[in-house]
C-alpha cells in the first residue's frame, strides 16, 4: 500500500515524541500491505481497524491514537487525514453527534 502524506506522521510524532514509535511501526507495516477490503487491511495488520463514514481509522499505539485515513483498495493508497489522541477522537465523536455530522 503506498502511503501518502508521510509528512502528517513526521509532523504530528516531531510534537508528540510518544507517538513517534507506534506510528512508524504502523507506516512500516502499511507499506508491505496489499489488501482488497477492510477484513484484508484488518487480517494483514492485526490491528484495530474501523470503517468510520467513508474513512478507515486506525488504532495506533496500545489504542492511544486514532489516524483517520481514506484507504483507496483499487489503487492501493492510503491518505492520512488526520491524527488524534484516544480523547481528541471522542471529544469530535460527541461533538458531531451533537451537530448531527459524521465524523
């Protein structure tokens, strides 16, 4: 899988030195993944991976962070969005169910 926006990951861990690991560790995985669907991305990885409103999110570090991607299976590319804290994701969670958005 070809990652794009490797620079998200290396600004958001050059802030954040804790996410620095697991988010290699997840780019480095990522890469060597071919998946058709999301029950491939998950057996592939191992990993805690949701379909969340048209975006694949990620649990990253022990679930510490949440990276929100748009995972293209016909491509192979995944586009970082956004990375979150466990808390920040739940904060925008309620805050749109609130509104009555996706998030």
């Amino acid at each position: 899988m070809h990652i794009i926006a490797k620079r998200k990951l290396r600004e958001y861990y050059t802030s954040n030195a804790q996410a620095k690991l697991p988010l290699i560790e997840w780019y480095s995985k990522m890469s060597g993944v071919f998946a058709g669907d999301l029950m491939a991305l998950r057996a592939a990885l191992n990993a805690g991976v949701d379909a969340v409103h048209g975006y694949t999110v990620f649990n990253i570090g022990g679930n510490n962070y949440r990276l929100i991607t748009a995972v293209h299976y016909n491509t192979q590319r995944c586009y970082v969005r956004e990375i979150w804290t466990h808390a920040e994701y739940s904060e925008k969670q309620n805050q749109d169910k609130l509104k009555g958005g996706d998030v």
